[in-house]
C-alpha cells in the first residue's frame, strides 16, 4: 500500500511516523519551503498532550523543541488569578512548544526514510469514475513534475484543507479570530504573576492569552469574533498597545517590553468537516475539525489523528471503508468538546457583549 499526506506539520509528520513503523511507504507533499520560519504561537501542551508526545517520539527529550511548564494561570470568571497546578498529573509538567521546531524535529526524524516534496505548486488529481482518486501530479521546489500514485490520501493540511474542502462541507461553530505578536521582549516589571505559565485573561469583548515562548520573546493574542471588527482596528500597533494597558494582568507581563513583531490575525474559529472522510481520503487534524485555542487541544488532536489513523490503515488494509471507525470517533470527541467550550465559556458571566452572549447557554 503507498499513501499519499498533503502536509507536513504536526497531524501529517505523527501519521508517517507510525506508517513507516508499520511498514506502509509513505509521500508527504508539503506546499511551504522547508525551514520556512513562521510566527512563534508560544503553544501551551498540558501533561496529557505533553505524555502523547514522548510516546510518539519515544523520547521525552523536549529541549529541542520545547520546555516543562508546571501549571498554567488564568483570570477568567473573576477579577483574581487561579493558577492550575500540573503536580497531580501524569506527567507533572506541559510544555510551551514552538510547533514550527516541534515540525522540524518530526521531519528530521523522517528524512531518510519518507520522501517530503517541499515548495509544490500547480497540485491536480486524477479520480477513477468511482470517486476514488488514483494520482496526484505536481511541481516541485526547483519546477521538476511529478505524478505519483497512490492507494490512499490523506488531508493534514490544517485549517487550508487543500484536499477535503473538495469533496466536504465545512461547518462553522464560531467565528473566533486570534490578533497575535510573538516579538514582546520580557518586561522586568515586578509581579506576583509567574513569568513561565501561559497566562489567559478573560475582557469584556474577549480574552488574552500570553506567554513566553521558545525564542525567548513573549507571545501576546487578543481574541475576539470576527465580526465585531476588533481584530481589524487592533492591526495597529499602538491600538494593540492601548488595549493590553487596559488589562489587569496581560499588563503586568508585558508592561515595558518592547513590542518587535507586526500584529497577526489568524482564524481560531471552531469548525469540523462535514464529511471527514470518504471513499480512499480522509483527513486528520486540523483539516478534520478545529477547536477553540482556550482547549489547548489542537496539538492533542493532531498527533493522536496522526497515530490512531496510521494503525487503522494497517489494521483494516483490505477492508474498503476504512475510515468509517476513525471518523465516527472524531465526530463523538468533537460533541464533547463543543459541550466541554461551552461549559467553560459559561463560567465567565460579567460581561454583556454580544462576544459573551453568544457563549451563554
Ligand atoms: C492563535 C492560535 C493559538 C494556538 N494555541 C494552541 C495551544 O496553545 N495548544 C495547542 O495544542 N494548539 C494550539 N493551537 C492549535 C494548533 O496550532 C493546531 O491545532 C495544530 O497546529 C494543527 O496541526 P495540523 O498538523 O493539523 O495543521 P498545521 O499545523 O496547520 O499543518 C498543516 C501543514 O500543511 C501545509 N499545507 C497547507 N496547505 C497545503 C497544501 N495546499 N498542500 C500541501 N501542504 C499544505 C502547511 O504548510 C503545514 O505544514 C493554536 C492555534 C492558533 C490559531
């Protein structure tokens, strides 16, 4: 059997991984350069997401890629701090991960085995008159072509959904839109806050998120809904600026760091596939469905799409519908987020913004 991935970030890398382990080729079709630098999220694994890993990578060396955080601080429900200690857990710590090193050390890991075109363009399929697809011809980095074929394909290309958004539906459960600057240099202002836990703080229109990140800079975000314009006017620096001195507690992290890096917007909309899977495709990760950053489990989701559809390729190599276990249980996680975002929005009631009302039961 030879399957074909459309990306190679974090759901797409954990696939190949456990296909080669199984014996089954692999061909990642990757549309970035590689090593292309991106904004640094700053993105927070708790210690579940962060055990998933070790055991995908059989290792819990992190340094590269990441470093242990022992809880996580929020002001969400109320003007105070709680801060959510990780000492109870298995393991005792997360982690705060650069995803585009998390992505390099997985490509790493996978170069000598897995071919990764890098930089491909002008991507077209070819499709037997049953549906199912048979080719997949393209240019690659230098412009050589190419036209491959495979048994099964498989979508990893996050939110862009090169693949699946031919053949699915895309269903929207809001329309939360994140303003991100990963360039704050650390403040050395005094606080009783921690300086290493990712920090959320609940605003009337929104929430922040903060937290240091592997480049040693501070990550600000602001989020907000998309509709109510606020991710536009805070483009400006010196608005984003404004608006973190009218926090409580972002401010105290960010107060006197200078702000480098432009301000970003990037969709953290909740949305899942109509059809996650059919015929010989199916997608995993954020191209299957995405959720809310608050839930810290969109790494989660990835590597556990990546591993889980892996084994059940191997598993059920002959059977035709072979997606239909996965997808199904996709489909019930993604009902028990949806409830479990709910339930947590619903614990901030001091707010009146059309942002709150929407979240309240
Ligand atoms: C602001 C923000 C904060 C977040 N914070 C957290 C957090 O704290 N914790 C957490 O767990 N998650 C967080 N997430 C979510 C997390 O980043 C994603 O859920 C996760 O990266 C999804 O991984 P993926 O592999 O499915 O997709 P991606 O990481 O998006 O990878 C997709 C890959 O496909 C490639 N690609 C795209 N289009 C094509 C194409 N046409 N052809 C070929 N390749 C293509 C891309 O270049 C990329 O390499 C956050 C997200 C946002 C927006």
């Amino acid at each position: 059997m030879v399957v074909i991935i459309f990306g190679a970030g974090v759901a797409g890398c954990a696939c190949a991984l456990e296909l080669i382990r199984k014996g089954i080729g692999c061909i990642i079709i990757e549309k970035s350069n590689a090593n292309q630098s991106t904004l640094d999220f700053g993105e927070t694994l708790p210690p579940e997401s962060s055990l998933l890993l070790s055991e995908l990578l059989l290792s819990e060396k992190h340094d590269t890629f990441g470093k242990k955080i022992f809880g996580v601080q929020s002001s969400w429900g109320h003007a105070g701090i709680d801060t959510r200690s990780f000492s109870s857990s298995i393991p005792s710590y997360g982690l705060l991960i650069s995803k585009f090193k998390l992505v390099d050390h997985f490509r790493n890991i996978l170069s000598p085995t897995v071919p990764i075109y890098y930089g491909v363009r002008k991507v077209s399929l070819s499709e037997k008159s049953n549906g199912h697809i048979t080719d997949v011809s393209f240019s690659d980095i230098v412009g050589s072509s190419h036209s491959i074929s495979a048994d099964f394909f498989i979508d990893a290309t996050g939110r862009h959904r090169f693949l699946s958004r031919r053949y699915s539906k895309i269903q929207h459960y809001d329309r939360l839109i994140a303003s991100l600057s990963d360039g704050f240099t650390h403040t050395t202002a005094n606080t009783t806050l921690s300086h290493d836990m990712s920090l959320i703080e609940s605003i009337n229109t929104g929430w922040w998120y903060t937290a240091s990140n592997f480049s040693d800079k501070r990550v600000v975000a602001r989020f907000s809904d998309a509709h109510d314009g606020i991710a536009r006017k805070i483009k400006a620096p010196s608005i984003f600026l404004q608006q973190i001195s009218e926090t409580s507690w972002v401010n105290q992290l960010v107060e006197g760091g200078e702000e480098l890096n432009k301000i970003t917007n990037f969709s953290a909309a909740s949305t899942k596939l109509k059809n996650i899977g059919l015929k010989n495709w199916v997608a995993i990760g954020d191209a299957a469905r995405t959720v809310d950053p608050l839930s810290s489990q969109g790494i989660h989701n990835a590597l556990l799409d990546g591993a889980t559809f892996a084994k059940a390729l191997v598993e059920y190599e002959d059977n035709s519908n072979i997606q239909s276990q996965f997808v199904e249980e996709i489909e019930q996680s993604y009902f028990n987020y949806l409830s479990k975002r709910d339930s947590v929005y619903s614990l901030e009631n001091r707010w009146s913004s059309s942002f709150w009302q929407l979240r309240q039961p």
